[in-house]
C-alpha cells in the first residue's frame, strides 16, 4: 500500500500503482458509487473507478496522490495532465 485512510465507517487505499481501492460502509454513497441493498457493507477491498476529468475540450487523465475519509464522504487529492 502506498497510502491508507479512515473515515467514520470506511476506509481508502491507494496502491503503489496508484489506484483506489475502498472497503467499509457504503450506505451514504462514501466508496464512491451508488449504494442499495446490497452493497451497504463492503467487506472486502474493491477497486474505486476515478473518471477522466474534462476541462472545457481538452480531456485529462487524474492520477491520484492522496486520499482522505470523513464521517460520510470521501475525497481525493490528484495531479492531472493532457490525454495526448
């Protein structure tokens, strides 16, 4: 692992190739995709989807640095660059 943190009821991870994983409560939404019946208690890792961020016509890839959880919300932190 390259980083992990905590919110409330979840947690982040972010790996040494860069990409996101998440476990824990999903019931607001927090591992970043909608949550029903079936997926508010996540009780293994599963990888969180970032998307490609579209500035005005110019499309980025978003490589993330840091994550944080809170109470019910998860953010991340990441560095962009033009998709050639």
């Amino acid at each position: 692992m390259a980083q992990i943190s905590a919110g409330s009821l979840h947690s982040l991870f972010i790996t040494k190739d860069g990409r996101v994983f998440g476990c824990g409560s999903n019931s607001k939404g927090q591992l970043g995709f909608k949550s029903d019946e079936s997926n508010k208690l996540v009780g293994k890792p599963v990888e969180i989807k970032i998307a490609q961020v579209a500035a005005s016509s110019e499309k980025l890839n978003a490589n993330i640095i840091s994550v944080k959880g809170g109470s019910l919300y998860s953010m991340a932190i990441c560095r962009t660059k033009p998709i050639n």
